[in-house]
C-alpha cells in the first residue's frame, strides 16, 4: 500500500464524495489530510479522514495547481 505524502492522488471511500479522485496537500493531525478535490474548474481543499481514502500507485507535483487539476479531471 502507497504511503499517504503529499502528492498522493486518492479515492475517496466515503460519505457525499465517495468514488471522487482527490490529491493529498498535507496531513494534519494523526488522522486527518488536507486534499485538493475538483470543484467546477478549480480546486477545492478539505479536511478528511486518512480512513476514507484510498491510496492510488500516482503521485503528482502538487507546486502548481495546473498538475493537481489535470490528474483530478483526467
């Protein structure tokens, strides 16, 4: 299984975004990650359970926002 750094692009496992792709920008706490999700055409951020995601073999450069939303759409 992938480790959960920054980068990681991630399927969500649970609740409302279930099945939706999202990247990892940072952990926060022992359980929690902030990930990048796709919103219209930009990126939104949220606070998650590492429970409710899974861990994907692609990890991006998250630097710029342009890489985050190409994996996020494609």
């Amino acid at each position: 299984m992938p480790a959960m750094e920054p980068g990681r692009v991630c399927i969500k496992t649970a609740g409302r975004d279930a099945g939706a792709r999202c990247v990892v920008l940072r952990r926060e706490g022992g359980n929690f990650a902030i990930v990048a999700q796709a919103f219209r055409k930009k990126k939104k951020e949220r606070k998650v359970s590492m429970r409710h995601l899974e861990p994907l073999d692609v990890k991006v450069d998250i630097s710029s926002e342009e890489n985050i939303l190409q994996v996020l759409k494609g």
